[in-house]
C-alpha cells in the first residue's frame, strides 16, 4: 500500500471491513494507524457509508480515552481510508489473559470506559459494540475505546433510511443488551452499559454471564457488595432498571 504523506507502511491486522496499517506520517514523523477499506466492499454503498461515518464519528470526539482520528481521505485507488493516532499497547481481552491485573487497576480501567462512554453519550453517540477487543490498553493501564464501526448518532438511529434492513442485528452477542439481539432499533445508551456490565463480569470474575449465573461476589470475594450490585444493574433486562447514565454509573 502506498498513501501520500505517509512511509513504513506495514499490514498489522485487518477486520470484518478493512485492513489496518501503521506507519509513519511524513510531515510530523510520528507513528499513525491507518484503516482502509477492503477492496471487497468497494462497491458496497452500504459499507463504505459506514466505514466513512465511522472516522466522522471519532474526528466529532475528542476524548483522551477515545482514540482520535487525525486524517481521512481516499486513496488513488477510490478506497476511503482514515488515520489515527498510534498507541502501543494490547487489548483488554489480551491483557485479561496476559497480566496480573489487580483489583484497583481493573476498577480503573472500568472507571476510564465509563468516563469515555458518559462523553460520547454526552455527544449523541453510542458505541453498541462494547467489548475486551475494542478497549486498547498500553503497559501503565491507560484505555482507548476502539472501533466505531457500528457506533450511531442518536438522531440517525431515529431514521429508517440509515438502517441496513429493519430488524436488523450488529454488535457482539456474548457482549450485546437483550434489546439490541432483537433489532438494532431498540439501542440506546443504557445498551452500552449492559455491554459494560458483561465486561465488568467477565474482568472481575474471569467468566461471562451465562443463563442463571451467580454474583460476581461469590466468583470473587474482592468484589465488594456496592460494586456487586453495579454489575448485577447494569445486567438487567430491562434497560430502564439499569443505571440512568454512564456517568451515572
């Protein structure tokens, strides 16, 4: 892959849409990470509206626990790209296996989401896709929510001729709200914080919640009572017995 004002690019990964890069933008000498949409989907109309609204979401939020989008553009080859800022670092579902994180740092790490989440609320946008892979973490703990690729404005949601089909459903299943597994319609922000509440389970208990589970307490006798029940409230089926915000939380 070539790109103006860009060197050293090198494939690090790739996903369901696009292929990821880093390398070095010229102008700052700095390490970026670029997304570029896969050739398959170039005459997906459907897919690259995504893709492209996926940078402007990200470029509209400025957040040090959002990962920021520092340029977007088309190749010369019509495949829209966007770049962003480059952090080293592995995500939350690696380190979880990886590391001994103790209990303050997992609290921290959760208290970084929320803070993040309560922004992008704050700014008309729910991720809907909350989960281990999508949370960057570097070697001191510090978060970056990643991939907005199915993250939506409030108002869009609102609109059928941004919906895909009706009825239709995208986000992670083991991670998704009982409302969002019926249609994508039914998301609001109380749908990230049930993803929230199935990370906050899996982190502190290092098993998902599964039918008729138990208390994270009795999993993990550090779970103190008060951030039991902020787990089991987040977990409950009907968003408006959840907690009211992000922030709130």
């Amino acid at each position: 892959m070539k790109l103006e004002g860009y060197s050293n690019l090198l494939k690090s990964g790739e996903g369901g849409m696009e292929h990821v890069y880093r390398g070095i933008q010229d102008s700052l000498q700095r390490p970026v990470a670029i997304k570029l949409l896969i050739n398959e989907l170039s005459f997906d109309a459907e897919a690259r509206k995504r893709f492209e609204r996926e940078s402007y979401i990200i470029a509209r939020l400025n957040h040090a626990n959002i990962i920021h989008v520092i340029d977007r553009g088309i190749t010369g080859d019509e495949m829209p790209y966007f770049v962003m800022e480059f952090v080293e670092g592995i995500d939350l579902g690696t380190a979880m296996k990886s590391r001994q994180l103790g209990h303050g740092h997992k609290v921290d790490i959760i208290v970084q989401i929320l803070k993040a989440l309560a922004y992008a609320h704050g700014n008309n946008v729910i991720h809907r896709d909350i989960k281990p892979d999508n949370i960057l973490v570097d070697d001191d703990n510090n978060i970056k929510i990643l991939d907005f690729g199915i993250a939506q404005f409030y108002e869009e949601m609102r609109k059928t001729y941004d919906r895909t089909c009706a009825g239709m459903v995208m986000g992670t299943f083991n991670y998704m709200s009982p409302e969002q597994k019926e249609s994508a319609e039914n998301v609001t922000a109380q749908s990230d914080l049930y993803s929230v509440g199935v990370l906050m389970y899996h982190l502190f208990t290092g098993k998902l919640p599964s039918g008729r589970y138990p208390d994270p307490s009795e999993l993990n006798p550090d779970v103190s009572e008060e951030l039991n029940q902020l787990i089991l409230q987040c977990l409950q089926e009907d968003p408006n017995h959840r907690p009211d915000s992000a922030e709130e939380l």
